[in-house]
C-alpha cells in the first residue's frame, strides 16, 4: 500500500482528532499525517521539509480559521513560494461564507472538504482525494 | 379723463341751453380734464401703496420670523419686530447699515462678493431660495438661520428682502435625532457582530460533537445496546437542530450586513426553480407561479425570502395535497405585490404577527419543523428592501410582500390571461 504524506493545518484538537479518524481506515491507501497547530507552523514547516528527503508532505489539509495566521494568509505563502507552489491545498471548512470560498480559490485551493459534521461525509471525500492523488501519481 | 394708462374717470358735464358767444368753451373744459386725468390717478395710486405699505407693516410686525430688506448696495433698508427680537438690534440703529453687521465675519466675504455679482450681473442667484446660514447676535453671539430670499426692482436698483428663521431648536433636535440613530444603529451592528461571530465560534464544538457522536455509534454501537443507541440519536437530533440553530442565526445577523450590490433578480425564474424542488420532495402537491416581475435587490436574500416561505407552507400546511400560489402583482404606486398564499391550515390571527419574530413557532420545539427563525429572516430580507411583510387570509395562509417603488421592478411584457400556470 502506497502512503500518502498529509500535513493538517488545524488549531482544534478535536477536528484533528476526528480528521485523522476518518484517514485512519481509507482504502489502498495509508497516510502519514503531520498536524501544524496554525498557520505560522504550517509555513514553516513547509520551509524546513525543503531540506528533508521524503519527508515533504504530498497534500495539505488546511483550515481556514486559526490564530496567528489564518488559512488564506497561509495559502498565499505556498502559492508564492517557488518550492511549495505546486502542492495541491484542500481547504477544510465549516464556512458557508461564499467570499472565503472564492478567496480561497482565488489564492488556488485545489479543493475543499466538509468539517466532519458527518464522518461518512468526510471520509468518502478524503477517500475521493485519495484516489484522485492515487491516480495522478501511478 | 385719461392718465398713461388710458380712461381714468368719467366727468359728466349738463347745460341746459347753449348760450351764444362761448365759443371754444367745450375744448377748455376738455382740456381741463385731461390735466384732471393724472391727477386722479397718482391720488388713487397714493391711496393703494399706502393701504398695501400698512398691510406689509402689519403682516412683517406679526411676524415671528425677522423680515428685512436691503438694497442692491447691501444697505438695510427695512427691520422688523422678529428681527429686533432675534438679533437685539432696533431697526432705528441698523436701518441705512450694511447688511453685513448681523453676518459671521467669516461669511462677509462671501456676502459682500455675490453684492457685487448682483450689482454687475443684475440677477441674484439666491433670490426664491431658502438656504441655511449662520446669523450674528448684537452681543456677537452665533446661531443657525434659514434664509428665503426674495427681490425686486425699485428706481434704484434692486432690492431684496429676507425672511430669517431661527432654527437652533431644530438644529439640536436634528442633531439628538442622529446622534440617537447613530448609537443605535452602532448598538445594532455590535449586537449582530456578535450573534454572528458567537454562532460561528459555536460552530466548531458543533462540528466535532457530531464528529464524535459519530464515532462513537460506529466503534461501540454494538457495546451501548438498544437502549443505549436510542440516546446517542437523540443527541445527534440535537445537535443537529442546534446545528441548524446556528446556522439561521448567522443567516438572520448576516442580512443586511453583506453590503451587497443590487442587481436584477428574475423572481419567475428564481421562485419557479425552489418550486420545482419543494415539489420534488412533496409529489403530492401542487405549486403554481403566477405573473413575478424582475426585481432589483440582493439575490442570497431573495432566494433566501422565497425558499423559507415555501418551506414554511410545506412544512406547516398540515395536509399532503396542499396547493401552493405564488403571485405578484403591479401597486398603483408603482411598487410590486408579491402573495405565497396556500389552502393549509393557516395562523390565527391573533398569531400572526407573533411568527415574525425570532424563535417563534407555534408547535413547541421539534427537530422536524425547523427552528422558528424563517420568517424572521423573511421579515429582515423585506427589511433591507424597504418594503412589508404580513400574514393574511381567512382560509390557509397568505403572506404578503410589498416592495416599494424604489426598488426597481420590471414586469413581463405581456400578462399571462390564465393568471397562473403550473
């Protein structure tokens, strides 16, 4: 089985939690997650994995709303940074506020996922985007 | 008798014979009362401008508001009682002074300019309007005046005239007016930030409480038993209402705050479009959209307006086969007249006013019909537009919308003859 290295950018414990919950049992396809508790960490996080063979991350979770430096400032970062600029973002979001949504388009989210109201929900569009990195990788 | 004017008078003259010898006599007569002629007439011209100069004393000494007059050089020429009052000044000592003493030095300027403007254009571009100034107390004091202006022409040159009202009262009143509307339309903006950002921070434990919940029915649903499964859906039905609790109360803080630009919204293909899904899910009933204009106004809020109304009568109707109508029609006004009218149960109408507000329904609490907050969103949404909403009807429940004129509306070309179609 191929693994898929996710970092999370999420502040809440408990959204990481249940986010790493339902990645735990996808199929054909195991991930390693590594969790930034904002956004600050996330970008320097991915300054550093520049450095570090096999240990950068394939896919971004990031959510939108955390202290420091939210996930739209963060965003901008990796779509400016020459290195990062082609990691595929999956913005997680509860927000229903259409300007976030075409901001974060705008500044090139690949896609975004549903806070886990519904576990089967979150899992069926992580496992989506698993396939998806599955196939564009083979 | 003739004056410039033409006949004047009439002087009639009898002689009972004509006498001999008085030749000419006739054409001294004549003569002598076409001298009469003027005379006559500047007497009675005299008469009326002293009747008309008493009747103006009259009125202007009445008046309230202080009258005077200048002439084209900007020296006073008349000064009422209002004017004594309001400035402290007898007429005797500012009659024949320029105009300028009762003006803020600060306007002088501009006062003693548009002067020579009159004097060189011969017009006056104040005259026939009323315009806000400041005027100046005897003891140097300032207050707020409203200024007609009027003119005329008299043999030297022209003259004016001003009636002067002292409006320090309305000026404090207007300013307490917006002071009070400012702070409660601040206290208005802090209350709906604050619904807005609490229901959105309740948004996150929301999220994970149904998350866990969740997880906890998938990894030990076989542990917690029958009974046990029956309580963790009870909570999950709750959270859910309170999920969507949340969810109305962002919608209800978040109308009006947008900020959105106005633009046209088709409603016949707006409202036809949530139609088609309410009567998906509803098979049994019907739903007729009759003649709906183009509207100007936010399209979220509109879209928003129409489904809650429909899910509403859906959802509250009380019998499968309900039909539903959605009309409009053109105000004599120029403003539009929308109806969403079904033949369900209805609102009595001592309720009818209490379903507009916040929280309010008349079931009691239940997961299935909604949280009570849609028509108090509805009634939000009509708000912004300037416009009406109430419940009437005396068979099923007709709520009424009525935009005003200024939300520019545009109607099919042609009325539909039928009224209303499927």
């Amino acid at each position: 089985m191929r693994t898929l290295r996710i970092l999370l950018v999420e502040d809440d414990h408990d959204h990481v939690f249940l986010i790493r919950r339902a990645l735990a049992d996808l199929d054909d396809v195991a991930v390693a997650i590594e969790v930034a508790g904002d956004g600050q960490q996330a970008v320097e996080r991915l300054a550093r994995s520049r450095f570090e063979a096999g240990g950068r991350p394939q896919l971004i979770l990031l959510d939108l709303k955390m202290p420091r430096m939210d996930g739209l400032e963060v965003l901008r970062h990796i779509r400016a940074d020459e290195a990062a600029r082609g990691l595929p973002v999956v913005v997680l979001t509860s927000s229903e506020r259409q300007e976030d949504r075409e901001e974060a388009l705008r500044l090139g989210a690949s896609w975004f996922v549903c806070k886990p109201t519904d576990g089967r929900r979150l899992r069926s569009e992580l496992q989506q985007l698993a396939d998806h990195w599955a196939r564009v990788t083979a | 008798m003739t004056g410039p004017e033409g006949v004047v008078a009439v002087l009639e003259l009898f002689v009972t014979h004509e006498r001999a010898g008085e030749l000419g006599r006739l054409e001294r007569i004549a003569r002598v009362a076409e001298e009469l002629g003027p005379l006559v007439e500047r007497r009675r011209a005299n008469e009326a401008l002293a009747a008309s100069r008493e009747q103006f004393q009259a009125v202007t000494e009445a008046a309230v508001d202080a009258i005077v007059s200048a002439d084209s050089s900007g020296r006073l020429l008349t000064w009422n009682r209002g004017a004594e009052r309001m400035f402290g000044w007898a007429a005797e000592e500012v009659v024949g002074r320029p105009l300028t003493m009762i003006i803020p030095e600060r306007f002088r300027k501009l006062h003693t300019d548009g002067i020579a403007r009159v004097a060189r254009t011969g017009t006056s571009k104040l005259a026939g309007q009323v315009v806000e100034l400041a005027g100046l107390r005897r003891d140097g004091s300032e207050f707020p005046i409203e200024l007609s202006i009027g003119s005329w022409t008299q043999p030297e040159g022209l003259a004016f005239s001003g009636v002067l009202r002292d409006i320090t009262e309305r000026k404090r009143a207007e300013a307490a007016l917006a002071g009070a509307n400012r702070e409660l339309e601040r206290a208005n903006a802090e209350l709906e930030t604050l619904v807005y950002s609490a229901s959105h921070d309740l948004k996150s434990p929301m999220v994970s409480l149904l998350g866990y919940l969740e997880y906890l029915r998938l990894d030990y649903g076989d542990v917690l038993g029958p009974e046990g499964n029956r309580y963790l859906n009870r909570m999950a039905d709750s959270t859910v209402y309170m999920q969507q609790l949340l969810h109305d109360l962002i919608d209800l803080s978040r109308v009006g705050r947008s900020g959105v630009e106005p633009v046209a919204v088709d409603l016949d293909r707006l409202v036809r479009a949530i139609a088609e899904d309410a009567g998906a899910a509803n098979p049994r009933m019907e739903l007729r959209v009759g003649r709906l204009p183009v509207v100007t106004g936010d399209p979220v809020g509109l879209r928003q307006l129409f489904t809650n109304l429909l899910e509403n009568a859906v959802r509250h109707g009380g019998r499968p086969d309900l039909v539903v109508v959605v009309d409009g029609r053109e105000r004599p006004d120029g403003g539009v007249e929308l109806s969403v009218r079904d033949n369900g149960q209805g609102i009595p109408p001592e309720h009818r006013e209490r379903v507009f507000g916040v929280f309010e329904r008349l079931e009691g609490p239940s997961t299935s019909d909604g949280t009570g907050m849609g028509l108090a969103i509805c009634r939000k949404i009509v708000d912004v537009l300037g416009g009406a909403i109430g419940i009437q009807g005396d068979r099923g429940t007709d709520v009424r919308i009525i935009l005003p004129a200024a939300t520019p509306a545009r109607w099919p070309a042609q009325e539909l003859t039928a009224g209303v179609s499927r």
